[in-house]
C-alpha cells in the first residue's frame, strides 16, 4: 500500500469512528432520557441499563453508517483540499478514482457491514433489549397462552388453515379449516370439527373434504382422517408469528413464497424484501457522491461537512422511505419502489465523480 492511501485511509478512518461514536452518544443520551422515568421508577440497575444500550448500538449503527461514512469522507478529503494535498496528488498524476481507492474498499466494506448486521445482529439485539426492558427492568410477565382463539396460519406449499380455537398444550384445534392452493387456485378444503396431533400427524374429526377440478366441487364426509404430508407441526400455531419487518432477508423471502402458493397479494412485501438489499448500498453511493462534492468544496471546519452529510443521507432516506410508501400502496412495482432511491442517487454519484475526474 502506498504511503498516501495509507494516509488517506488513516485519516478517513479516524473521522469514520469518531462520527459513529458521536451519533451512538447521540443515541444513546436521547434515549436515556426518554426511559429515565422508567428506571429510577423501578429502580434499574446500571449494568442492566448498559447491557440495554448495549444491544441499541447496532441498530444505530446499521441507521448512521452513511451518515458516518459521508461525514468522514468530507471532512478527511476536505483537508487535503484545503491545504492543496489533493491537488499536489492530482499534479503528480493521479486520478480521483485512485486517490479515492482506499475510501472505496472501506465504503464497499461497510456494505457488507450493514448487511449482515441488519440480517443476523439488529433482529436479535432489538428482541434482548425489548426483553430487557419489559421482563427485566419493568417486571412484565409474559404469560404462555394455554389457548390461541381465531387463529390464521400461513402454511407450507399454498396451505392456509384458520382455526377457531387452539388449545396449546392438548395439541387440539376446534372449527378447523384447512385450504390447499395450487397456483392461486384452490383445489381442497378440509373442514372439521376439530383436529388432534397425533404425534406423527393431524388426524381431523366430523367433517367434509372438498376438491374442487376445473369448477366442479366433490364432497366428502369423514368421521375421522388421517392426514399425511402435512409440514405444520403444533408449536407453529402455539407461538405469535413475526411481523414481516422483524424478519431477515431469508426468513421473509420464505414468507412470500409461502404467500405466493396460496395466491394472497405479495407485492407489499415484494418491496420491503428489496429494501433489505438496497438500504446497505447507501453506504457506497453517499462516498461518491461526498468525495465528488469534497474536491469542489474547501471546508473551513466541521460544521459545513456535518451539515451537508445530514441533509444529503436524510434527502436518501426521505426519497426511499417515499418510494416504499407507494410500493405499500401499489403506485409503484415493487423493484421501482425499493431501487428507485439507489439508481436516481447511483446516477447523480457517477455523474458528479465523472465530472470531478475530468476537473
């Protein structure tokens, strides 16, 4: 490595960390003074509350890396213009591209950072810091239920079953309904009085089993059935299912096919699935455009990089929480709404760094 990227990249990654320390503090002072009603009220010690915060950090983190990674770039491209470094590299033959060689990598780096955080660390986090505050500093029990009443689950290969009453831990469902679909359409329908778990599969009791070919219906009664090939085990209909924002990538791709078998709308969650690819990309998107900008501008200190790395990652955020918003509603295709933000963003980077190149 070369003395000058490594100069550079000590630079850059100084202010990196110091931006995402500051924005943590941030975080963290804010929401300690929400919640400081909430320990002093029950008397929370201070390891548990940093044990709290500990596991918000990484949610901070996955939110302000582009804030901090812009921040950086700024401020540590901003001094080598301002004292004419930059211009001396570019007088001794070096392009922007490659001045900026070292920022890059650790920009590209960081989106691979922000990925896996979000997907494996921040659900976990967000869940033990919930526990924490509600179990182990507010004292709230979280009561097994004994029974689930009214219960719609979303099955394996287009099944969905709707339930009156479950009864946990006996195993036994009552006014159960169980639907197969086959590229949208239905082809069986299985309603019982109730249905037992057998320990190797459902057995339903007093019903009717319909199938249903090219629009003609066939129906059965049965006293008692015997179902194989069911996937549905009965821990799946004992516990609350997430919500599709608190799922990762793989657990919400699983939940659209499942959706998509049983022909139920899918474009909703079509959208937040690509956001989960597409939000990491800030990260290198705002690098370009900050370096772009930090070859025209000379920062007479900190408050002008600051405020143009806010105005700029929250004018992001702004455009692509919008173009979630009217994929939710189906104004726009899914793919538009999740990717519209990178591509117009991606876009204005490559046209500024093009132009910055040529300067």
């Amino acid at each position: 490595m070369r003395i000058l990227d490594r100069y550079l990249l000590r630079e850059f990654i100084i202010y990196l960390a110091l931006g995402l320390l500051g924005f943590i503090v941030i975080f963290i002072v804010v929401d300690l003074i929400e919640k400081m009603d909430v320990f002093l009220d029950h008397q929370a010690p201070w390891p548990l509350i940093a044990q709290y915060f500990v596991n918000l950090a990484p949610d901070v983190v996955v939110k302000m890396l582009p804030v901090a990674l812009l921040l950086a770039t700024f401020l540590a491209l901003g001094q080598l213009n301002k004292f004419g470094e930059l211009t001396a590299m570019r007088a001794g033959g070096l392009s922007l591209a490659r001045i900026l060689m070292p920022v890059l990598l650790v920009a590209t780096g960081c989106v691979g950072l922000s990925l896996g955080l979000g997907e494996f660390v921040v659900p976990a986090a967000t869940r033990a810091r919930e526990t924490i505050l509600e179990e182990r500093i507010q004292h709230l029990a979280r009561a097994i239920p004994s029974e689930r009443a009214d219960v719609t689950y979303l099955g394996r290969g287009g099944r969905i079953w709707v339930v009156g009453l479950y009864l946990v831990h006996e195993n036994r469902m009552h006014d159960v309904s169980l639907q197969e679909f086959r590229n949208g359409e239905l082809i069986r329908r299985i309603d019982a009085v109730e249905a037992t778990w057998d320990g190797k599969r459902w057995v339903f009791v007093s019903g009717y089993v319909r199938t249903f070919n090219h629009g003609k219906e066939n129906a059965v009664g049965f006293g008692n059935m015997s179902v194989n090939g069911l996937g549905e085990r009965p821990e799946d209909f004992a516990k609350e299912g997430h919500k599709p924002d608190e799922m990762n990538w793989f657990e919400l791709r699983s939940y659209i096919e499942r959706l998509r078998a049983s022909g139920a709308r899918v474009e909703n969650y079509l959208v937040d699935l690509h956001l989960k690819l597409a939000f990491p990309l800030i990260c290198l998107i705002v690098v370009l455009i900050g370096g772009a900008l930090a070859t025209r501008l000379r920062m007479q200190g900190a408050a002008l990089g600051f405020g143009l790395s806010v105005a700029i990652s929250f004018l992001y955020y702004g455009i692509m929480r919008a173009g979630q918003a009217l994929g939710h509603n189906g104004a726009l295709p899914p793919y538009v709404a999740a990717w519209s933000a990178d591509v117009l963003f991606g876009m204005i980077a490559i046209i500024m760094f093009a132009q910055a190149q040529r300067r």
